[in-house]
C-alpha cells in the first residue's frame, strides 16, 4: 500500500509544504545565482531516465558559469564554479528546485539517483531494477558514501532499496541524509571518478 499509494501522497504534501517554507531561500538564492552566474541563468536542466528508463529534465539550480576561453569552449568546471555555486553545492541547496520534479510525477524524495542516459545500456538486469521505481532526491547509496563508492556497489544498493522499500526504510534514509546534509558528508564539490560507460567499456576491452 505504501508502495503504489502513500509514498505518492507523502511526496506530493512533503513537496508543496517545502516549496511554502522554502520560499524565501529559495527566491534568495535565485536572485543571488542571477548575478553571481554572470547571466548564465540560475537553473541547470539535464535529461535522465526516470521510472520504466522514460526520459526527464531534472532541475537543479545552476553553480556555474558559461564562461568560455579564446577557442569558444568552455572553461574546466573548476574555473567556471562560483563561490555562490560552491556554496549551493555544499549544502544541497542546489538540490531544492526538484521538488519540482516531484510535483510532476517525475521524481520522488526517496529513491535511486537518477543517473545519465548514457549509461543505459550498461547496467545488468539486476541494476535495472532502479528503474522500476521513481529515482529520488536522496537514497540508500547516497547516505552509504554517495559518490566515494564503486559503482558496482552504488548500484547493488539502489537494487537493495527497490527490493526492501517500505516507509520505514524511507524515514531511516531521510534522517541519515539530513545528518550527511549538516555535517557536509559525502558531498564532492567536483565529483571525481570515472563515468559508469567508460568504466564498463575498459572492462570489456
């Protein structure tokens, strides 16, 4: 019941009631990124694949310029990073405008990380099991080392949540992500690391 009806309903209620609290933060930090961004825009759009692998845009805000060197490309993520930027992604506030997505059936407060495209076509059967249920803000890998594990075993845990979801595990998960959240765990600025298809595709070679 929790499953095909409450967990809905908990993140529709829990996403309005944000949007009403937050509404302050919110509207300051797009003021503040409108003008730290240097006319970039304040919010970041990407395609994922959300439940049954359909294709989103999720929303975040955006903590970069489109600064570009002599050739037209952009500068490396780490000159084009904002203090405002780094500041938002330390904190997760660059997170909030999924609440959005939420809203729009897209996204839930729970779940495996919605993750790119790309990499599709890579994952096993069982790793498939993340898209049976609709990727989240947080979930049991990003409180069990987030971007500082493997991705074998960031994968095993989404499959690990889909298998066990229940209330209970999704409170356990929302406490241990608000504690990662105050002491800034587990969060990479500038995640390090290869992409999951360039990893597969050297195995496989």
């Amino acid at each position: 019941m929790y499953k095909l009806f409450f967990k809905r309903a908990i993140d529709v209620f829990g996403a309005l009631f944000l949007l009403v609290v937050l509404s302050p933060l919110i509207i300051f930090v797009i003021i503040w990124l409108h003008f730290a961004n240097k006319g970039a825009g304040v919010f970041f759009y990407q395609e994922r694949p959300g439940k049954d692998e359909k294709i989103f845009k999720v929303i975040k805000f955006k903590s970069m310029t489109d600064e570009r060197d002599a050739n037209g490309e952009l500068l490396d993520d780490e000159l084009r990073l904002t203090k405002a930027g780094r500041f938002v992604r330390t904190t997760s506030i660059d997170e909030l405008p999924q609440v959005i997505n939420i809203l729009k059936g897209d996204m839930s407060f729970i779940g495996p990380r919605p993750l790119l495209p790309r990499y599709l076509p890579y994952y096993t059967d069982r790793e498939r099991l993340r898209h049976t249920v609709r990727p989240g803000m947080t979930g049991l890998a990003q409180v069990n080392g987030r971007n500082k594990m493997d991705w074998n075993s960031r994968l095993e845990l989404d499959a690990q949540y889909v298998e066990t979801l229940s209330f209970i595990n999704d409170v356990k998960i929302v406490f241990k992500t608000l504690v990662n959240v105050i002491k800034k765990e587990n969060i990479e600025v500038l995640p390090t690391g290869m992409y999951l298809d360039e990893e597969r595709r050297n195995k496989q070679q």
